[in-house]
C-alpha cells in the first residue's frame, strides 16, 4: 500500500505540559489559535476524533447514538453539528463543527466545515468567538498528523498512561479517518467490508504513517 504525504495549509500541535497538563495550538494561513487543557490527551483530542468521524459516517451511524453528532433542520438545509467541550481549571472552551449534509456527496469527498471556537470565563461569559470555514480534510489532515506525532513520540501505552483519568482516544476512529484523507479504505478493507474483515499489517503501516 502507498501512503503519500502532502502540503497541508493548517498545523496542529499538542504537547504534554508538567504545569498546565497539556497546551497546544491549531495554526491557519492568517491566524493562530493557543489554548490549554487539563488533560487534552484524553479528554479533548478523544473528543475531536469521535466527532469528526461522525460527520463523515453514513447517515444510519448518526442516528444511533454512539457518535457525538445530532441533525438538525435550519432554513430547510440539513445540517450535522458536534461539539467538542472542554473545561481548564474553571475556564471553559467550546468547539462547534458544522457540515451542512443538504447535498448529497460520497464518502470520499471533501466538505466545507465550519468551526466556531469559543472560549468562557470562570462565570461563563465569552472571552473570544471566531468561526472558520475550513476544508475538511485539510482540518482532518492537521488533526490526524498531530495524533500521529503523540503515538510515534509516546507510544499507545505511553499515551494512554498520560491520558490519566480520561479515556485515550479510540484508534477505530483514528483509523477510519486516516482512510478517509489518505484515500486508502478500499486497500485497507481489502474489498471485503461485508465481510467484517480489514487487513491488519496495512492497518499498523496506517497508523505509524508519518502524515
């Protein structure tokens, strides 16, 4: 299987920080956004991947409950939103995606995301509100790349021991996104989805695949 890396117009960062827990920063062309977490290892990169792989799963996944994903009915458009919410010692931040599903398209195209960050006070007034409109696999692409660098720098035990008492974040979904942005499913499931069945050794070059 070929895996190829490409220029990619955004960069996020997360490192492990012995004072705040973890800080880290999503960089676009005209813009940089720091933030903090007790625990992002866990709490909040978990949360990022669970959400984004419901925007791209078929609309049956959305309904049942397991993805942090819900549609909704604006304007006559049909609209799928997550959120990704974190609290820092009593501040708190909120990460709103919004993929607008009125148009139909197939599993392997990209979208337009749009993401709305914003940052609370101790008494939950808002500090700063920026929205984005983003490619999505460009955001996919910079969030995964930045999972990849925390497994290759600490492995999945090492991970999931700075995780503390957060859950790690779910490599499935991991996965299924790297599929989705490196356009390898097809290889990866080896044409036999029906069959419940993936090809494992194509799975591990997968997840060690420096984005």
């Amino acid at each position: 299987m070929e895996l190829k890396k490409r220029a990619c117009g955004i960069y996020m960062h997360l490192e492990k920080c012995e004072i705040c827990g973890q800080s880290g920063f999503l960089e676009l062309p005209d813009e940089r956004f720091e933030f903090i977490t007790t625990d992002g290892m866990g709490e909040f990169y978990g949360q990022l991947i669970h959400v984004m792989a419901g925007l791209i799963s078929l609309p049956q996944v959305h309904c049942d409950g397991h993805r942090k994903v819900e549609f909704r009915e604006i304007d006559n458009r049909r609209i799928l939103t997550g959120r990704v919410c974190w609290d820092y010692l009593g501040t708190y931040s909120i990460w709103d995606l919004t993929h607008d599903v009125t148009e139909s398209r197939s599993w392997h195209e990209d979208f337009q995301l749009q993401l709305e960050i914003e940052e609370l006070g101790y008494e939950r007034e808002v500090i700063t509100k920026r929205t984005l409109l983003l490619s999505f696999k460009e955001f996919c692409y910079a969030v995964l790349r930045c999972g990849t660098e925390l497994l290759r720098n600490y492995g999945i035990l090492g991970y999931t021991q700075m995780a503390e008492e957060y859950e790690d974040f779910n490599l499935r979904e991991f996965l299924e996104l790297k599929t989705y942005v490196l356009g390898v499913e097809d290889e990866v499931w080896c044409g036999m989805r029906v069959e419940c069945r993936s090809d494992l050794q194509k799975e591990l070059q997968l997840l060690l695949f420096e984005m």
